[in-house]
C-alpha cells in the first residue's frame, strides 16, 4: 500500500477511471448484443435501428478514450458490415 499521499489519491482516481471505463465497455457491449440479435432474427429494421444506437455508443467511447479511434472503427465496420449482408 503506498504512504504518499499523493500516491493514495492516484490509486482512488485509477479505480474511478477504471470503473468508469468498465461501465462504458458493458454498454457497448450490450448495444453490439442487440444488433447482433436482430440479424439472428432477420429482423433488418431492428438491426439498422439497433446499428445505428450502437454507433452513437461506440464513438461516445472512442471520444471518451476507452477505445482507441482504430478499434471503434473496425467495431462499427464490422457490425455495418454484418447488417448490411442481411437478405
């Protein structure tokens, strides 16, 4: 355990940021869920709908820096990628 203080605030910061960041992802996670549920479906209204609220996510989290701008990208390619291969 440190016994700087500064050093204990950091650790407190790290663990909020940490937190935060993990909230962020669980979300992102859930939003990709749905898409991928609506093409399991064949659903390709619900899947464009749910698409478009998981890209609003995913860019909120690569403006927030829990992605980097590459892998938010490739996400939302990959999920445009699979809506639009629906019949």
């Amino acid at each position: 355990m440190a016994n700087i203080k500064s050093a204990k605030k950091r650790i407190l910061v790290t663990e909020t940021k940490a937190a935060r960041n993990k909230a962020t992802r669980s979300r992102v996670k859930t939003f990709v869920k749905k898409v991928d549920a609506a093409i399991a479906a064949g659903d390709k209204a619900a899947a464009q709908a749910a698409l478009l609220a998981a890209t609003s996510e995913i860019d909120k989290a690569a403006s927030k820096g829990v992605y980097h701008k590459n892998t938010a990208s490739r996400k939302v390619s990959r999920l445009s990628k699979a809506v639009s291969a629906m019949a």
